[in-house]
C-alpha cells in the first residue's frame, strides 16, 4: 500500500501517536462564556473515536479583551495555569 506509513505510529518526544492523520485548529464557537463545556468535549472526543492520531484544539484567548466572541479562554475562574480538560 503507498500510504501505510500514514497509518502508522510515531514518536514525538515521548508521547506516541497512533498515526499521521492529523486535525487543524479550528474556532468552533460552542461557548459563550469561553469555558470548556460538554459540547467542546462532545466534538473532540467523537474525532479521536473516529481515528484521528493528533488533534489542535482551536485558539484560546488569554483574557476577556482579546478574541472572538464565544472563543475559549484561559481568563476563567481556575484556569489560570492550567489547561482546561478535553
């Protein structure tokens, strides 16, 4: 098969990735408070089911200020210092 490395898995520094297939960033505008919530966790998990080997979670905005409407941000109660959980 002329794309069998594609399904194949790699390393990258010490986390192995089940395969090539990777999904971008994308702004998906599920919150409106810019908090994680089920939705967001809903979409990510049905891609990884699916088979995807690497996935970029959207952009984050670092406070209030900055952003889009409706964009996750790192500015919420908890979430200064840590990455929220998808």
């Amino acid at each position: 098969m002329r794309l069998q490395r594609l399904f194949q898995p790699f390393e990258i520094n010490q986390m192995t990735v089940k395969n090539r297939l990777a999904m971008t960033a994308m702004h998906l505008l599920y919150t409106e408070d810019g908090s994680v919530n089920q939705r967001t966790k809903d979409f990510y998990l049905a891609r990884a089911k699916g088979g995807v080997g690497m996935i970029i979670a959207g952009g984050t905005a670092a406070d209030p200020y900055i952003g889009y409407s409706h964009m996750l941000r790192m500015d919420q109660a908890g979430a200064a210092g840590r990455r929220p959980r998808l």
